[in-house]
C-alpha cells in the first residue's frame, strides 16, 4: 500500500470513527432533551396538585378501539400519565408509545400519540368524531349521516349505537363542533364514561397540555341531555 492509499484509508476510518461518535452523542442528546421534558411535565402537574406517574400497567386496553389507540390492546401500559381536576372534572392524560423499526435504516423510531380522557360519570353512547378525510370509510367504516350538511360534509362521524348517538349530536353537539375551529384538529370520543380526545405523534408537555382539556369540558357543556350538571370528580 502507497503513504497516498494509507492516507485515504487513514481518513476514511476517522470519518466512521466520528460519525459513530456524533450518533451516539446525538442518541444521549436526544434521550437526555426527552427526561427533561417529562421532568418538567411531573413538575408541572405536581404544581397543579394533580398525580404524575411514569407508567400505568394496562392503561391502554380501557380505551382501546379508536385511533390513534390500538383496536385490541392487552396488558399495553400507558405512559407518563397525569391524572387530576380540571374545571370540575376529573381526568387521565397519558401517552400511547410503540416502537416502529425501519429496516432500511436499521433504527429503531418510539411513536408516542397523546390521549385526554375526561370523566363524565355517566352510561354513553359509542360515538367518535374525525375529520373528513379521503379513506374514512375503509379505515373507520360507514359514516353516519346525520343530516347536517356542513356536519356530514366535514366530519366522518361513526357509532355502534347510531340511535342512541344521533340525538346527542342533534341536542347540540353537532353546533358545537361546526362552530368550534378545535374540532377540526382534535377528535371526539364518547366511550364508557368518558369523553375523550388526542394528538398523534404528539408527546405530553407541559407546554400544550390544557388546550385538549378546554375542548373537552367545552364539549362536554354541548352534549345535550348528557350534559353533566355537576362534574364528576373521580378520574
């Protein structure tokens, strides 16, 4: 080998030796930028005298069904969870994590949703509210059409109990979410006691955590005869 080829070689090996040391850096980085976050978060929720918890054995199989949960969970923990009192109503946030591997790359990518779900204390319909989108009726099945047309036009709106479901909407939920910018974003769900919402590839943070609870007690005010009168207490 010439001094010219061991130079090159020399220097090829430095710049795998440096980029094995950034990507390791940047992964420490990465993870110790995330622990901070969710310190903060604990913080905040502590400050507020809500309960922080790192991880909830089997939280995710009570909520499983709608998107961006699983259809079918068993024993899925939830995690960094904060439970507490919000305007009157008890409440669980939590994040939904799965890993997702890309085989190209050979890296391994944590996919976290967040979920808001508020207690109303009550018996409610099936019912969950999106967005229109091109392929609701394959991904979330037949849309109910409630005859609104700017309900119907702008949310694909499903229910397992459509004649239970449809006056709650018609009592003044349906107002609400044509008047309200918010629904637009964030999905609606009524799902054993409780009304719910979330953000996709979206973790908790301090930061943007009381915008999905407003909506909630916002539209829980909205949902006719099941109006709470007295907000429930109890997460």
């Amino acid at each position: 080998m010439s001094g010219a080829e061991a130079v090159l070689v020399l220097v090829w090996w430095s710049g795998v030796a440096a980029l094995a040391v950034w990507a390791v850096r940047r992964k420490a980085r990465k993870k110790r930028t995330e622990q901070e976050g969710y310190a903060r978060l604990q913080s905040f929720a502590e400050s507020r005298g809500w309960t922080y918890e790192e991880g909830v054995p089997s939280l995710v199989d009570a909520y499983q069904g709608a998107e961006p949960l699983p259809d079918k969970a068993s024993n899925v923990m939830g995690d960094n969870v904060v439970s507490g009192i919000y305007r009157g109503f008890g409440f669980r946030a939590f994040e939904y994590r799965y890993y997702n591997k890309d085989i190209d790359s050979e890296t391994t990518q944590v996919i976290a949703h967040s979920v808001w779900a508020l207690n109303l204390g009550m018996e409610v319909p099936d019912l969950r509210i999106y967005r229109d989108g091109w392929f609701d009726t394959f991904y979330r099945g037949r849309a109910m059409e409630v005859g609104i047309p700017q309900l119907d036009k702008d949310f694909h709106i499903v229910s397992r109990d459509e004649e239970r479901a449809r006056p709650v909407l018609l009592d003044g939920l349906a107002e609400f979410l044509t008047s309200d910018p918010r629904a637009l974003e964030m999905p609606l769900r009524l799902h054993d006691g409780q009304l719910i919402t979330s953000r996709s590839r979206t973790k908790l943070s301090s930061e943007t955590f009381d915008e999905p609870l407003e909506y909630l007690v916002d539209a829980a005010g909205h949902l006719g005869s099941l109006s709470p009168a007295q907000p429930p207490q109890a997460p």
